[in-house]
C-alpha cells in the first residue's frame, strides 16, 4: 500500500428513537489506499456520488444498531482516496444525519471568520501550481514568502464570513505592488506578458502608486435566505434561475435569429439555427 491514512468518520447516532432520545457518538478508523483501483475521473465522479447516496439512505439504518457492515465501510474506502474528498464527503454526511436527526437548532445564527486562505494549490489533473481561490490577493510575508517559501505552504490575505455553515460576505486585501503581482502569477504558470494583456487596467494603475486596499462583498440575497428560513438561495430571488441556468419565467435564454447574430460580429459553428429563426433573419 503506497499511502494510507485513517479517515475519522462521525455520525451521530440515535439508538431507538421511540423509547429514548439518548444520541451517542460512533468514530470508525477506516485505513485507506491511494491505490485502490483505475478510475477514470468521470467514472469516479458519478460513482462517488452514487456511492454516497446509498450511504445516506442508509442513515437510518445506522440509528438502529451499532455495527456497520463491511459493505457499508467498502463504500466509505472508495469515497475517499483523497483527503480533500474526504473531507467534503464526511462534512455533508454530518450536515445530512444533523438535520435528520434534529440535532440543529434553527434558532440561532453563529458567525465565524475563515481566514488564512492557502494562495496557491496543486491542480488535480495536470499537478501543476496554480491559484486556489482569488489571483489578486496579497500574499501574506509579500515577495520574501515568494521567494523563499514552497508555494504551498504560502498564505494569502483572504477572508470569509460564514454564518451557520453559508458564505455571506467574501473578500481580500489586494495585491497592489506590481513586482508582487508579476512574482505571483509566475509561480501560477503565467509570464509577465500574459499579466500585461489579461490584465492591463489593474497593473497600470498600480503603476502609478495605488495605496494599500482591500474590501469585501456582502451577500444580501444569502443573509436574506437565513432570515427567511430557507435552504435554498433560489427561493430568495425574484427571477431565479435553475441548475442549467435557465430563467424559465423570462423562457431565457431563447434562440435567436441569424440577424441578431451578424450584428454583433458572432458565428456559431457547427450549429443549425431553427426553422422560424432561419425564417426572420
């Protein structure tokens, strides 16, 4: 076994739910092998998910004994070959059993600050270096942790507010000293050539002495849903749109017309317009 770590798994469990409401703990230390089998990422990907419904509907299951099967624990082992996934898949079967089991009081707001952003991470299909969150942000130790530190291990000057587990307001000091700026992108895979072209309004104006700055944005329409009780930001928004980014009370987008199309200098390939489209233009 090349890598193996223990995956602590807890899931609050409810012995019997008629005769007492007496809620303990279970912790399984599950060693698992980064060499488990060839998986495509597409096959793996609809695999964990499916994997991981199952285990969910089998909640239940577990509020009634003690002992989890081989089968179950098999399914855990192949959720989580990686620590990131992991973590993900363990966080939303807390969140999933807490809820089941009503083990969240929904009268209360608790706030936390996320701060100490890693600037940079490993890209899970080439593992190059790249940015893990906001490519703009100052890096915390500025050009010497630049220089000197495993790009990795470098902080950035990111935050977060989190109220009962939902992003409300995100925000970062800004990288303002183009030299720091230019080091950055560097390390990201990105000449200065590239900085110049992308990103030209920002690097000349810091040219010129931009001072020390940073903000954040608030999500109104997020707090807005935790004050009205929802779990879902949709039920917030006037015209919200679905999973496929579809607006359906405006039927947007819509096709249109080859006409349309000519005025803004825009060709589509390998794409036949609609008859009534095709018909207007």
């Amino acid at each position: 076994m090349s890598f193996e770590w223990e995956f602590r798994l807890q899931l609050w469990l409810m012995q019997s739910r008629l005769l007492t409401p007496f809620v303990w703990l279970l912790s399984l230390r599950v060693p698992v092998a980064k060499d488990f089998g060839p998986f495509d990422d597409k096959k793996r990907n609809s695999e964990d998910t499916r994997m991981l419904q199952e285990l969910l509907d089998t909640a239940d299951d577990f509020s009634t004994c003690d002992v989890i099967s081989k089968t179950d624990m098999a399914r855990v082992r192949k959720l989580c070959d990686e620590a990131e996934k992991a973590a993900k898949m363990g966080g939303d079967i807390r969140v999933k059993l807490g809820r089941d089991l009503e083990l969240i009081d929904k009268g209360v707001f608790k706030f936390c600050w996320i701060v100490d952003f890693p600037m940079y991470e490993k890209d899970p299909e080439t593992g190059a270096t790249a940015f893990s969150h906001n490519p703009f942000s100052m890096p915390q130790g500025g050009m010497d942790a630049l220089l000197n530190k495993n790009p990795l291990d470098i902080l950035a000057y990111q935050y977060d507010v989190v109220c009962n587990g939902t992003e409300l307001s995100s925000g970062a000091l800004r990288n303002h000293l183009p030299e720091i700026m230019y080091k950055a992108f560097e390390i990201a895979g990105y000449g200065p050539e590239v900085v110049e072209e992308k990103f030209s309004c920002l690097l000349n104006a810091f040219k010129y002495g931009a001072p020390p700055h940073g903000g954040i944005a608030p999500g109104v329409d997020r707090m807005v849903m935790l004050l009205a009780g929802e779990d879902n930001i949709r039920e917030v928004i006037a015209f919200p749109m679905n999973q496929k980014a579809q607006d359906l009370m405006m039927n947007a987008p819509s096709d249109v017309t080859e006409k349309q199309l000519r005025e803004l200098h825009i060709k589509i390939r390998g794409h036949e317009l609609p008859p009534v489209a095709a018909t207007i233009a």
